[in-house]
C-alpha cells in the first residue's frame, strides 16, 4: 500500500518551514478514531486552532505572524471519521492565517501504524 500516515492530535504541525513561519499549531481531536491513545484528525478540528511562536515578520517587516488555521486540503478520500476524511501527512496539509499564508507542515507524524490514501 503507498498511503501516507495519519495526523492525530500528538502529531507536531507547525504553519510552514525555515526561514520564518515555524508556528507552533495545537489540534485536539474529537472523533471516536484513536492510533496508540492519540485521536485521529479530520479537517474541522483543524479550522480557528490557535499558531503559536510563528516567526513569519522576523523575514520582512510587512510581513503578519499566521494566528489561526483556515482550513486544511490533504484529506483521506478513504478513510473517514464521522463522515469526514481523515488528514493526511503531506508536504502541504492547509494553510494559516499570515501575510503570506503558511502552508501547514506536518513536522512530526509520531505514529507510523494507521497509513490512508
């Protein structure tokens, strides 16, 4: 199977890579899906979480820290919880609230036995 691996909310997701961005982002899951005690993601638990620590303006000055996430777009079109598709480990997993936007990065899968497509 070449799936890739399923976020769950120990996964480490920050709003973008090096230089700047690098935001810290915290999801808790609400689905009934769990892989070794973490709840496993759908994209709504995603939308208004919090960024912390994003580093975007320390690259330009007119440059705005990403605050929340708006929405996430690699999703599972196999595995759903609650009707929703999973999320998935991807290069690009959504996008923040900044200027420019960050593009959601997971850092940090931290479980390697749930794969989806």
């Amino acid at each position: 199977m070449s799936g890739k691996n399923v976020v769950t909310d120990s996964s480490s997701v920050q709003c973008g890579k090096a230089p700047g961005h690098q935001g810290s982002i915290t999801v808790s899951g609400h689905g009934p899906l769990t892989v070794g005690g973490a709840r496993v993601l759908v994209a709504t638990d995603f939308i208004g979480a919090s960024v912390a620590g994003c580093k975007n303006q320390s690259v330009s000055s007119s440059n705005v820290p990403c605050s929340t996430v708006q929405g996430v777009s690699t999703i599972s079109a196999c595995l759903t919880v609650g009707g929703q598709g999973v999320v998935l480990d991807a290069p690009i997993a959504g996008a923040a609230v900044g200027t420019p936007p960050g593009t959601l990065t997971v850092v940090d899968v931290k479980q390697t036995v749930l794969i989806a497509d």
